[in-house]
C-alpha cells in the first residue's frame, strides 16, 4: 500500500468515525427524551391511582356508615 492509499483510508475511517459520533449524539438525546416520557406516564399512573384509591375510599366510608 502507497501513502496516499493509506492516507485515503484514514480519512474514510475519520468521516466514519464522524457519522458515528452523530448518531450516537442523537440516539443519546432520544433516550434522555424518551426515558423523560416515560417518567411522567409513571408520574400520571401515580396520580390516577391515588385518585381511584381516594374516591374507592371514600364510597366505601359512606356505605359502611363511618360519615
């Protein structure tokens, strides 16, 4: 191999590391987003829950004749 074979082969490995290096950025930035998304739909069912259990609670106080 010349040095201009391998000097072409390096700058295809620098491009190629360069796309990578974009790509990883990327997948990185979709996962903080994705593991935020996933949080609040965590958050959300917390909530639903809490409201179910207080409103299941409270029936459940009237009918048992505690109010």
């Amino acid at each position: 191999m010349t040095v201009r074979e391998n000097e072409m082969r390096i700058e295809n490995v620098e491009e190629d590391v360069s796309d990578l290096d974009k790509r990883v950025t990327r997948l990185e930035t979709d996962f903080t987003v994705l593991v935020n998304k996933l949080d609040l739909l965590i958050k959300m069912g917390r909530l639903i829950v809490g409201m179910v259990a207080a409103g299941l609670g409270l029936d459940f106080g009237i009918q048992g004749g505690m109010i």
